[in-house]
C-alpha cells in the first residue's frame, strides 16, 4: 500500500494513506501515509532496485524460514 501511496504522491495526488482488504479472514488494516512512511518507500524501493541491478541472486535463506511463503517454489523448485 505504501508503495502505491509513494507512486501517487510522484503524480502529484494528496495521499492520506489506504485500507488493505482481506476478504479471505475479513479483515482491514488501515495504512497511513505520513513522512516516515514515504521514507520507508523509498528505502525499500531502492534496495528492490538494487537487487535487481545486481549480477548474482541473493544467496537463499535457510529453507526453515520459507515455511508458508508463496514463493518457496521459485527459490526451492530445483531441490
């Protein structure tokens, strides 16, 4: 949700924040948009791009704490 809220604020819309739906377990999580928030957007923003710039993959995390994560196979499918 930040990052949408970053993406509209760089198109110059007034963001307040946004509210995160779950259907599944009918839950909401409201999200605020503040100076912090957007800092913390564009931090994680940046480290997504230097990943992606970056020669080599990251080295796999132990595969104890992929327990549950929808993207185990991407990482593990070789294995």
């Amino acid at each position: 949700m930040r990052h949408y809220c970053l993406l509209l604020a760089r198109l110059g819309v007034n963001v307040a924040g946004g509210v995160v739906h779950y259907p599944l377990i009918r839950r909401t999580t409201t999200v605020e948009w503040n100076a912090q928030a957007r800092r913390e957007a564009e931090e994680t923003e940046q480290r997504a791009l230097e990943v992606i710039a970056a020669d080599q993959p990251a080295p796999r995390l132990p595969r104890s704490h992929c327990r549950g994560c929808s993207y185990r196979d991407y990482c593990w499918g070789d294995q």
